[in-house]
C-alpha cells in the first residue's frame, strides 16, 4: 500500500468515527431532552402554546407523554442498531434493543399521530406531523412483519426509514431556529419544520438503500 493509500484510509477512518459521533451524539442529547419536561418548573417549551383546556385533558396528556418519552427512547437507543460491529458481536443485544425500539416507536408514533390533529399552525403543519407519524408507524411495523418472516434484508431497509422518520426529532431541532432567524417567525418556521423535519430524511434514507442495494449485488457478482 502506497502512502497516499494509507493516509486516504486513515482519513477515511477518522471521517467515519467522527461522523458516528455527531449521529450518536445528536441522537442522544435530543433523545433525552424530554427529560427537561419533568424537571423544568411551569409549562416547557410547547406546552407554552397549548390552552388551558387542552393541557387538562387526560387523553392529550397521555399521548403527549407517550411520544416524547418513547419516541427519546427510540431516539436514544436507535442509532446503535446501525453499528455493524455490534451487530454482528453482540447479537442477543441487538434484538433487544431492536424489540424495545419497536415497541417504542410503534406506541410514540400512535402518539405523534394524535397529537398532530392539535399541532400549531394549522391544518398544513397538521398534515406534516400526522404523514410523519404514519410514516414512522408503517416503516417500522413493517420492518418488524419482515424480520418475523426472517427476510433480514428487507428489514435492515425499513429500519433505515424508521430511524430516518424517528431522527426528524433533531432534524426539527436543528432547522427550527435557523427557519425562525430567517422568517422572523416562530409560526412560520414551525409550519415548515412540520414537513422539513423529515421528508429529507427519507430521501437521505432512499439514498441510503439503494446504495446498500448495489453494494450488495457487487458482492454477489
């Protein structure tokens, strides 16, 4: 091997690891973040904009709760099911984590859905966050019907959607403030963030699979 070679490998390594990083650490910092709403006194954040009458109903409560909560979960715990070394090291661990991502993300995605009908900015920031929800809820059960079938393939492919509907979590996180400073307008912002937040991300992940599509016919052939 060159010198050249050897330094483009080690950059390449360092590029990596400082890319798994960035996505661990993103995906941890916001995926325990709803842990903010039970320590910070008063309404937090996007409680500030809901009304009396919608912050005393039992049922918005419980969805509300249901999808920070396990959705952070699915967050926080996600993104090592990409790990191939883990994988492929620690197999019992990997459906563990797999199973409770599932049931997570199946149950705060439910959530996210009826939450949405509530979101602010009307019916188009609505529509954004119940197709996230959908999205999210629909790559992931079907991710789970393809690994009960044993096609781990398919599933590796849906998890990829999944975890990519489940990052519009940071994603959101990361464009609202840059959209607010340009519009001036938290409202506006969030009406855009409501589909911003994750509509990219699936077609990061598209990109993703089809990818790992040719790389797996290139080993095959």
């Amino acid at each position: 091997m060159s010198s050249k070679q050897h330094g483009d490998k080690r950059y390449h390594s360092i590029f990596n690891k400082a890319r798994w990083i960035l996505f661990a650490g993103l995906a941890a910092i916001i995926g325990l973040y709803p842990v903010l709403y039970f320590v910070v006194p008063g309404k937090f954040k996007l409680l500030n904009g809901k009304s009396a009458a919608l912050l005393a109903s039992i049922a918005w409560n419980t969805a509300f709760y249901t999808h920070i909560v396990l959705g952070g979960l699915a967050l926080l715990i996600g993104w090592s099911q990409f790990h191939r070394q883990l994988r492929q090291q620690h197999t019992g661990l990997h459906r563990t984590i797999g199973k409770t991502y599932v049931l997570a993300a199946l149950l705060s995605s439910l959530a996210g859905i009826y939450l949405g009908f509530y979101a602010m900015g009307g019916p188009i920031a609505a529509v954004g966050f119940i197709c996230l929800g959908l999205v999210w809820f629909t790559t992931t059960f079907t991710a789970w019907l393809y690994i009960r079938r044993g096609l781990t393939d398919q599933h590796e492919k849906m998890m990829i959607y999944s975890y990519a509907a489940c990052f519009g979590a940071v994603t959101l996180r990361l464009w609202l403030p840059v959209l607010t400073m340009l519009y001036h307008d938290f409202m506006k912002a969030y009406v855009c963030v409501a589909w911003l937040s994750w509509v990219p991300n699936i077609m990061v992940a598209y990109f993703m699979v089809q990818q790992k599509a040719v790389r797996n016919r290139s080993t095959t052939v």
